[in-house]
C-alpha cells in the first residue's frame, strides 16, 4: 500500500532540500565528479555501440579514454594557447577598432568633430569600457580556467571518475532501478527515459552541433585570412545552442571585423558573410536534423533562466548542472500538466444523463397495509 500523498511530498522535498544544500555548499569538492560524471554519460552511448561490435565494456572504455587523452593533450598544446592569445590581442585592440570606427563617422558625418557631441563622447566611452571591461573578463576566464580547472582536475581526478562511471554505467542504472519504490517503479522508469530523451537531444546532440558548427567556423574564417578567427568560430560554435543567437552574434562580429580589415574589399567581406550563410544552411538541414533529430530539446528561454538562476545560486557548478535540472524540470512539468488533465480538477464532474424521452414515465405504487383486526378465530 503506498504512502499518502501528503507523506510522498514531504520525504521528496526533504531529499530535494538536502541535495540543494549540499550543491551549494560542497560545490567546489563535487565539481570533478559532475565533469567527469557528465563526460562518461555523453560518451556511454559509443561505448555501448562498440559493445556491440564485440568489444568488451573494459575495452571499450579504455579504447574511449585513449582517445579522449589524446584529444585532450591536442587542445592544451595546440589550440588552447592560440585561442587565449587571440582573445587577448581582440581585446588590446578594440581601441583601435573604435578609432577607425570613430574616423569613419567623422568622416560621413562633420558635425561629430565637436568634442561636445553626443555621439563622439559615447564612441570614446564604449571603446574605452570595452578595453577595460574586455581585459578585465579575459583575465577572470583565464584566473578561473587555472584556479577552478586547475591541472590536478583534469589530469587526475575528472579522467579517473569518467573512467570508473562510463565503466561502470550499466550496473549503476539497473542498481538504481533496483531501489526504486515498487508503487512508483514503472512511473519513475518513464520520467527518466522522458529526461533521457531530451538531455540525449539537447547535451549529446546540441554539444556535437556546437563542436561541429565551431570547428567549420574557425577553419573556414582562419582560412578566408580573417584575423582573430580562431576566436570568433569558438563564440560562435559555443552559442550555437540557443536558435540564430550563435549566428547573429558570430556573423556580427565576424563581418565587423572583416568591415575594419578589410574595408574596399567587399570580394572578402563576402565571403566572410557567405561563410555564415553556409554554416546556418549545413545547421538546419544537415548537422542539426543528423545529430539532434526530433526529439524534445529545451525552449531558449527556459535554458537562459535556468543557466542564470542556477549560476547565480551555485557558480559555477549550478551553470553545469543547470541544463539536466532544466530537462528534468521541463519533462516533470509536462507529466504533471497532462496529469492535471487527467484529472476531475480539469475535466470537472460528468454530466447527469438526460432521461430518453422514448421511455414511459414511472409509475410510482403505493402498498396500503390493511389495517383491519385480523384477530384469530374472528
């Protein structure tokens, strides 16, 4: 016999409540286990796949874990740096990049040369905000990617837990399903395939978008001989998940800066465009529909609360849970919402039936007891 409602609600949320308490305060201890934890759930489904091409699970994983090292020390060596030093050297820039902004105005435009005009004052102020504010990010990403991400994360704690988990993922989900309440067991296996489902679309499918729409944008500018292009494909590809927000900002920044290079040459300015052009093309018709397909992803703007609300309680943690909170939210309140329509609170009592006017009407009898002395003998 299962447990009240009111009971049921009490022991979630106290479970709920002590796993947000501990999110917050031992953020700083859990954050290679939720990487690492994060890294063997997108990768399990290549190692099932080569499970099933004979491979044992032990094989598997170290077959992926190879690779991953490999890759990994690729990127630290080869990529990282460049894309540090182009970050750096947009952002020592961009004062220049406003003068010729500000030259260019002045030109179209004589009444600017006014050191009182409006528009002069706050083209000096935004070129001015943007260094110091620009130096000032570039400096925290780097003093948190050293001091968050520090070298014994990830060249010890986060390989080892991603190792053990994606070894041990399969035994991991059928002992969790063991504990399950037995009332609840077939409910709970459908909300977590439901969450598998969008966090399959939206982590593992929208993160391969990323990476693929980032890497063609970077080679593709580096190659049209855009400098900083390195940079500008990596913002791009990194905001791709969020609808034409990756390319409006990417393809902004991108033609402005081809604008400021290469400025009477509208053959590569061009090309810079037609490079995003084809990017969106590929997204929408080849990248996205292959990596993604139609399942359920998560709605933009749910995804921005989420990310902000929940880095803004926890840091940088909460950004990394943020997005499997958000899913499982998301499908939650789905089942919840088609409960409520289940419901007598939504469909309300049903109507009385409407007597068949084809039947006679009943003919109420009434039995009158005698009354009479009915004395023996009379």
């Amino acid at each position: 016999m299962a447990l009240p409602v009111r009971d049921q609600m009490k022991y979630w949320g106290i479970a709920t409540l002590v796993l947000l308490v501990l999110l917050w305060a031992l953020g700083n201890v859990i954050l290679p286990f939720i990487v690492g934890g994060a890294i063997a759930y997108f990768m399990d489904p290549v190692a099932d796949r080569l499970e099933r091409l004979g491979m044992s699970r032990a094989a598997a994983t170290g077959t992926i874990s190879i690779v991953a090292l490999l890759a990994a020390i690729l990127l630290a060596l080869a990529i990282v740096p460049l894309l540090f030093k182009q970050l750096t050297d947009l952002v020592n820039e961009a004062p220049e990049i406003f003068r010729r902004l500000q030259a260019f105005m002045l030109e179209r435009f004589p009444q600017m040369q006014d050191e009182t005009s409006t528009m002069r004052q706050t083209l000096e102020s935004i070129g001015k905000l943007i260094q110091a504010k620009g130096g000032e990010l570039a400096q925290t990403l780097l003093g948190s990617a050293m001091s968050v991400l520090n070298a014994v994360v990830f060249i010890v704690v986060v390989p080892v837990v991603a190792f053990y988990l994606l070894l041990d993922w399969d035994r991991m989900v059928a002992r969790v399903d063991e504990i399950l309440p037995r009332d609840h067991a077939p409910v709970v296996r459908h909300l977590a395939r439901e969450i598998d489902k969008v966090l399959a679309a939206f982590v593992r499918g929208q993160i391969s978008v990323c990476i693929a729409l980032g890497t063609f944008y970077s080679v593709a500018l580096m190659a049209a001989g855009l400098n900083y292009g390195l940079i500008v494909g990596a913002i791009a590809g990194a905001v791709t998940f969020i609808p034409y927000v990756g390319a409006i900002i990417g393809g902004a920044l991108a033609i402005g800066l081809a604008l400021f290079q290469f400025w009477g040459d509208w053959f590569s300015i061009g090309i810079i465009a037609g490079i995003f052009a084809l990017g969106q093309f590929l997204e929408g018709n080849i990248i996205t529909p292959k990596l993604v397909g139609n399942s359920v992803g998560l709605h933009p703007v749910w995804l921005l609360f989420a990310l902000s609300a929940f880095g803004t309680l926890f840091g940088f943690v909460g950004m990394l849970v943020a997005v499997p909170v958000a899913a499982a939210l998301g499908v939650l309140a789905r089942f919840a919402i088609d409960r409520y329509k289940e419901s007598r609170l939504y469909t309300g009592l049903p109507p009385e039936p409407a007597p068949d006017p084809g039947m006679a009407e009943p003919v109420m009898v009434v039995v009158v007891d005698d009354l009479t002395d009915r004395t023996p003998g009379a």
